[in-house]
C-alpha cells in the first residue's frame, strides 16, 4: 500500500494530507517501509496535514518578517462571542451554537474568498444581516490588533508565496482531498506558476473484488462485518482492514459493540485486549471522560457548590486522594442520610466531620480544607495563564487523577487535559484578565467542545466513516449502512451565508446536486481504496422499511456476499452443555458470639424470603439510601416518628391528653416538632430550611388531628417510647426498639407502630399478620399483651389497623385472641430456628423487582433457568 510514498519522499517532494488521521497512517506506512528494509535510521516523512503545513510555512516566515500575530480557535470562538452580545442577548439557549455556526460560515467565506462586501449584497434575512454585522466587527477588531485566524491562514500563506517570502518546494503531493477549495487551488496554482509540481498520488492498479449484500436490521448487519472481518484476518493475519461506517458519529459505541460481537465472540469475557480489537475512529467529548468530569467537578464545586449527587460522585471515585475508598464510602453513606441541598466545600467538611478516622476519609476531608483554603488566596480576577496554573495546583491538592498508574490510554487522556489547559492559557491575547468562575466556565466549555480519542496500539480492524477514511488505502474494506436514509448524507449548507450567494460561488452542498455529486466521488474513492470491497445496507430500521442508496445502482450486478449473520453470542449458549454441577455451599449455623442484625425485619425476611434474611441479617449487607430532591420520604418518616416520640416523652395518660388545652397543646406540638427538626437544618441551605418550615407547618395540623382521635379512645396510658427491648432464641439475640407500648384499663399492654406514607393493613385477607414486626414485639415482652395495631399516619387520613383489643369486632375472634398471638409467636419461633441453623433458601416465585437488590449474591436468576 501507498506505493507512490517513499519515491515521491526520496524525490524531494512533501506530502500534504486532508486529515491529520491520514498524516499518521502516512508517516506509519513510511516507517514500516524503512524498517522492513532494514534501514536503522532514517529521516522523518515530510508528511503534514493541511492545518499543521499551513502553520510551518507561518512558523518559517516568522523567523524573517513581522507577521499578523496568530490566534488559535478558540480565542477566535472568544471574540465572536464577543461581537455577538454586543448585537444579541448572551442568555440565548442556543448561543454557544451560534458562535459554532458564525465561525463556520467566516471559514467558508475565508475558503471561497469571497469578501464581506459581496456578502453584503445578498443577505436579506434578520440572521443574515446579523452575521454581516457581527462579521464585520470580527474583521475590524482582527485588524485593530494585527491578528490572523485559523480562517486567514491560507490567505497569508499564499501572500508569502506571492511574494517569494517562503522557500518553494520541488514538488507537493496532495493526498485525501475529496474537494478542493478556493483557498487551496489559488495556493497550489502559485506554488505552480513558481515551478513546484503539485499534484495528487498515483491511483494504484489492481483489480477489485466488490459484492454485495444486505440483512434484516443493523445489528446483524454490524454483527456480520465483525465475523467477515475474523475470516479476513484468520487467513492473514496481516491484512489492513477498514470497516466504513454511515453516521458513524452518533452510534459510535453501539457500532463497535456489534462489531465486537462478529470479530471476537465472547469478548465481554476477556481482557482490554478483546475490546480493543475494534478501534473507533470517532472519540467522545473529553468533558465525558470520568477522569476529565471529575476534575471538572471539583473546579465547579469552588464556583458555585455541588449537590449531593455531584459530591457522592467525588467520595465514591478512585480518581483523587488514596486509590482506598473505604473510608469515603462511609462519608458517602453519611452524606446520603443528610438532606439533599447544594453543599460548598466548607459546609461539606464541618457536616462530615465525625467519628470516621479511618486515612483515606481524613486525607479527602484535609485536601478538601486545603482546596478552601487555596480558594482563599486565590485574587479576585488573574490571566488565563495564571489561572492555568492555579487550576493545576488545584486539582494537585485533591491527588487528582489519584494514586493508580495510568495506563497507555489514561496516560494519553491526562496529555490532552494538560493540552487543554495550554489551549486555554493562550487566551491571555485575548483576555488578559478573567475571574476564577469564568475561567472555570470557559475550561468546561473547551472540555465539552473537545472531541478526544486516545490511540490504540493492539487494534485488529479500524471503523472509520466515509470522510476520515479520505486517501487511505486498505487490504479490505466492508462499508456498510448504504440504505437510501443514510446516504447520501444530508447536505449541511450555512445557514448565515445566502443561498443564492452559496450556489453562485459553488460552495459547499449549496445545490442537492453538488451534495450528490460529492457524495458518489466519496463513494467511488472508498470503492477504489482496496481491492476486496464489500457494499451492504440493512432492510429496516425503527420499524421502518429501508431500501439501498441509489449509488449503489451500479454494483447491483455484482456477486452477493455470501456472509451471514453469527447471532449474539449469548444465544449459542442457550443449549450448551453443562461443564459441571454448583457445588452446594450452605450457610453455617449460627456461632454463639454472632450478632444477627435487622432486628424484627430480620424474621419477616426469613418467613418470605430466607436468603434475604442471611444477606441483612448475618452478612449486614444493607441498601444504600437513595438520594432525592427535596424532603425524601424516609426523612419525613423519621420527622413523624421523633416527634411523637418528643411529644409522648413524659408517657401521658388519656386523661392528660384530654386536659392539654388549645394553647398548651400547640407549645407541646411546637416543641416536639422543633426538637425533631433541630437536627436536620445543621447542614440545611436556604432551600432546605424553608422544605423543614413547610413541614413544620404540614405535621402541626397532622399531629392535632393525631392528638384528637387519641382523645377518643377507650382508657389508657403510655407505658413507653422508642422502647429497647431483647428478644432471645436459639442462640439469637435480637435487638429490638417498639416505637411505643400503651397500657389498658385492666394492665394489659397494646403495641403501637407507626406507619407514613402508604397505609399498611396488619391482617391479611387470611386474619394472619401480612408483617410479623408486632410479633415479634410482643414475644419479646413476654408481658399480657392484649393487642397488636399499625398507626397510619398520613396527610389524608390517620388510621389504626390492629388486632386484639378493641380491633377485633367478632367476639369469637376477641376470645381466641391468645390462641391466636401464640400461633403467630410459633412462627416467629419457627424463622429464627430457620436463621439459627443457616436456612439460606433462594424463593424463586418473588417478582424481579423483589429480588434484583440481592441478585448479584444469590442464584436467583440461574434457579429460575432452571426450573
């Protein structure tokens, strides 16, 4: 491949290239050729893209004249910013847009060479005048300062050219340029008219093999090239291929998993090496790498705060501090018991600050101090360069990007980071001084722009789409996805520059024929670029039917593929043999010094569902609190349940319940609310505090309407609240607190539980307790208990669902009542004889949503299979 490369070299001549992509694939070839040669040095291929030759021509010209200083992209983006507010509202939606869409139209202009003067004759439209305006601000101020743009290098260029500023070059080949513009063919035409031979590399000559073929849907379609690409390299392992994708660029990941599927079956179960088998031409944001998104985190959190999400994110991550997350992890579970509020990084550490000496948790906490503190010195507004640096020392002092060694693709990711904080010093030509929030502000908006993907060393198969494989030559290339929806592809005209000035001057996709034209020259050199082609499209999509590109009209002669779909791989596992039986493995018995965890949850989870039951009860695996927005409903539980607990404190009879007159009774609702509530506004921002004064406000009126049917009642008192008691059995000792135990007219005792949110029955269709928690409370007492009831407290009704005592109607029931709880504290007896023994059954008939939090312990799932 490339046979024209080391002859035009070693003739004098320099290669410029359309893409860096093709710059590399280039400069490999050249190496390779030298090392199979055995050639042991050699000197580096004259071979540059067409920014990157552009720019050396400048850097040479330098050294002899005074040119226009030249700025980079994105102080290019800064000042069209800047012309823009000063004609439209910056708190436009889409204004980040429009700055994209004005640099493009300026560099279409710049490639045509066609002046503002001409623009101004044919723009007509609101937007059209507007970006005439804007442009001609942007041109002034450029010239005010003496500056150049990425757009305006060609043109000064070709000046120095003119001008016979630049040493001429023997000759220039010119590789991978589908279309030429303006600005390169008067650049060339001058470097001819001096005597350079500028012309493109000679078309190989060899015969091609083209088939064709199409299948149902995308997925076997992408599945089959992977599997045509094992065969190809199966018989040579040498071979280059290239697999061309339409849209590449926004099914990326998806392409190259169902690529993965077809070349290496099996792949999830292998090493980095299987997943980097497919490499995907096309990267991802760099804000989305996890490593970059966390450092933007932690600049954004000394700007304006984090929510609770943001922050769990930076204490659960390996990439600052100690590669130990122990320690974090427990702040983490803290963190989420707390209110959902916007923390700043000092109202974090005093709210964390706590029992937790492990090292890992006080280094994240000291470094989060320090970032305060550094945050402190910093100066209200400093230049870009400066607040490079300081943003350096910033995430140095959190050990961002931790304490792992970085692999070849991290290493390469954390170089890009470093280039982009380079990229974002240079603005000081244009900004010489900004605050740490714009700088902050701006560095996430090049990282959101920024499209990064690291180089891949062990990569079989290379998915490229059809422009960045311009001027590459393969072994065997499949391209696929040429149904008639993909391509050709949709034309992209400006939307800023006048179509009638656009079809004039020919530019870019200004007329369906030259978007089709340009597509069928595409197309005819990604046939020409190997000599084993494949062509293929899929026959639906989304529930659509799809027919093929009509460019594909030529080759419907052609042999078909003959190359099928393998399926997923998943499926052929479906009726494979068995390689040998689970070994069963059961839990042991309980140990005399073990503690069961759960409490009266423990035997409930016993009764319905026994692994449940070892897992929370002997394991201690607990379910991490969800965080939610606002007040989360276990937090207004809790509310309830300590407030009750303040107001019943001094265990009040009926009597004086009933004598607590209006006033007193709203001072005893006051303060019990206030007592419950206290705790949670510590750490409350301003949100949350008035979310704590609504529900202040909500649970007066609840716990007056409480204290009315409380009144109602028959005769009683409370003996206790919030009370611990000890439940012993079978060598288990429970630890147990009631939420509160009334006592009767006669001494006997009824058990209360409160219940918020949805309201809970305590029976069942069958007259037997839906929940044994009551149960258990009443065998631990080992007192006359006469009843059993949950307390629903909620906004629309207050309930009591009981049994016993002055629940149960039927007076046969009333008088089996004993009967009744014995047989029930039977059953408690019976599941913790079951937890005693190590019963840790698998119930196979819960839903799926039942047993999902566990599945990743139990067999559930495989159990299932199997039945």
């Amino acid at each position: 491949m490339y046979g024209w490369l080391h002859d035009a070299i070693a003739g004098g001549a320099e290669v410029v290239t359309a893409s860096r992509r093709l710059a590399r694939e280039l400069q490999l070839a050249y190496d390779r050729l030298h090392q199979a040669r055995g050639t042991r040095a050699w000197c580096t291929a004259p071979v540059l893209s067409w920014n990157d030759w552009l720019a050396a021509r400048l850097d040479a010209a330098e050294f002899s004249r005074q040119l226009p200083l030249r700025i980079n992209h994105n102080a290019s983006a800064l000042l069209w910013e800047r012309c823009l507010r000063e004609r439209i509202d910056d708190g436009l939606s889409n204004f980040a847009s429009l700055v994209r869409q004005a640099q493009d139209s300026w560099q279409r202009l710049n490639d045509w060479r066609i002046p503002l003067e001409k623009l101004s004759d044919y723009s007509r439209s609101y937007d059209q005048q507007l970006f005439l305006l804007t442009a001609g601000s942007y041109q002034r101020l450029l010239g005010q300062r003496d500056w150049i743009d990425n757009a305006g290098v060609a043109g000064a260029v070709t000046g120095l050219f003119e001008a016979h500023a630049l040493p001429v070059p023997r000759a220039l080949i010119v590789a991978g340029f589908d279309r030429l513009t303006p600005a390169n063919e008067q650049l060339f035409q001058v470097l001819r008219d001096q005597g350079c031979d500028v012309r493109e590399p000679a078309a190989g000559e060899s015969e091609r093999n083209i088939r064709l073929t199409s299948f149902p849907d995308a997925a076997a379609e992408l599945r089959a090239v992977g599997s045509w690409a094992r065969a190809q390299l199966s018989d040579n392992a040498a071979l280059r291929i290239a697999i061309v994708r339409a849209g590449l660029e926004t099914h990326a990941d998806e392409v190259a998993r169902l690529v993965r599927e077809g070349l290496a079956c099996g792949w999830q179960y292998g090493d980095e090496a299987h997943r980097s088998a497919v490499n995907i031409s096309y990267g991802r944001r760099l804000a989305d790498y996890p490593a970059v998104a966390v450092a933007l985190l932690y600049l954004q959190w000394l700007r304006t705060g984090l929510t609770t999400r943001e922050v769990s994110v930076l204490l659960r991550s390996r990439l600052s501090a100690a590669e130990d997350t122990a320690g974090r992890s427990r702040l983490e579970l803290r963190l989420r018991r707390m209110p959902e509020r916007c923390w700043t990084p000092s109202s974090l550490v005093a709210a964390l600050r706590g029992p937790d000496h492990s090292e890992d948790s006080q280094r994240w906490l000291k470094s989060i101090e320090q970032l305060v503190a550094m945050r402190r010195r910093m100066p209200r507004s400093a230049s870009p360069a400066e607040w490079a640096q300081q943003i350096d020392a910033l995430l140095a002092a959190v050990a961002w990007p931790g304490d792992a060694v970085a692999d070849s693709e991290e290493f390469q990711l954390l170089n890009r980071w470093r280039s982009l904080l380079n990229e974002f010093a240079a603005l000081d030509l244009v900004v010489p001084k900004m605050t740490f929030a714009e700088a902050v502000r701006r560095i996430s908006t090049l990282a959101a722009e920024c499209v990064f993907q690291p180089q891949s060393a062990g990569a079989l198969v290379d998915v490229l789409g059809a422009l960045e494989a311009a001027g590459m030559e393969f072994d065997a290339v499949w391209i696929s996805g040429l149904d008639a929806n993909q391509w050709p592809p949709a034309g992209n005209p400006s939307v800023l520059i006048p179509r009638s000035l656009q079809r004039e001057f020919g530019m870019t996709d200004a007329t369906p024929g030259d978007t089709l034209g340009f597509a069928r020259s595409v197309f005819d050199r990604l046939i020409a670029s190997a000599g084993e082609v494949m062509l293929s499209w899929a026959e639906s999509g989304q529930d659509t039917e799809l027919v093929p590109s009509p460019l594909l009209d030529p080759y419907l002669g052609c042999d078909v593929g003959g190359v099928a779909d393998p399926g997923w791989h998943a499926g052929s596992l479906q009726d494979s043999q068995r390689m040998g039986a689970v070994m069963q493995d059961p839990a042991p018995a309980i140990r005399a010094d073990e503690i069961v965890a759960g409490g009266a949850y423990t035997v409930q989870r016993q009764v319905t569902e026994p692994f449940s039951a070892f897992a929370h009860g002997r394991l201690r695996v607990k379910e991490l609190t969800a965080i939610e927005t606002g007040l989360p409903a276990h937090l207004r539980g809790s509310l309830v349940h300590d407030a009750l607990h303040a107001l019943y404190a001094d265990n009040p009879t009926l009597k004086v319940l009933q004598a607590w007159q209006d006033r007193e009774l709203d001072e005893r609702i006051s303060a019990a609310l206030d007592a419950a509530i206290r705790r949670h506004t510590l750490h409350a921002d301003v949100k949350q505090q008035r979310l704590l004064q609504l529900e202040h406000a909500r649970l007066e009126r609840l716990l007056r309407r409480f204290i009315e049917l409380e009144r109602a009642r028959p005769v009683f008192s409370v003996a206790g609240v919030e009370t611990s008691i000890e439940l012993e059995r079978h060598g288990i000792r429970l630890d147990l607190r009631v939420d509160r135990i009334d006592r009767q007219a006669d001494g006997a005792l009824l058990v209360l539980d409160y219940k918020t949110g949805r309201p809970k029955n305590l029976l069942n269709r069958d007259g037997n307790p839906a929940d044994l928690q009551l149960v258990v409370y009443a065998s631990a007492l080992g007192d006359r208990v006469a009843g059993l009831a949950l307390v629903n407290i909620d906004s629309r009704e207050i309930t009591y669902k009981g049994a016993g005592s002055h629940f149960d109607k039927n007076p046969q029931q009333l008088a089996a009542w004993h009967k009744r709880l014995t047989a029930w504290e039977a059953q408690v007896d019976d599941a913790l004889r079951a937890v005693a023994t190590g019963d840790a059954r698998i119930n196979v008939l819960q839903t799926a949503s039942e047993g999902r939090p566990l599945n990743i312990l139990s067999r559930l799932e495989e159990l299932r299979h199997e039945l």
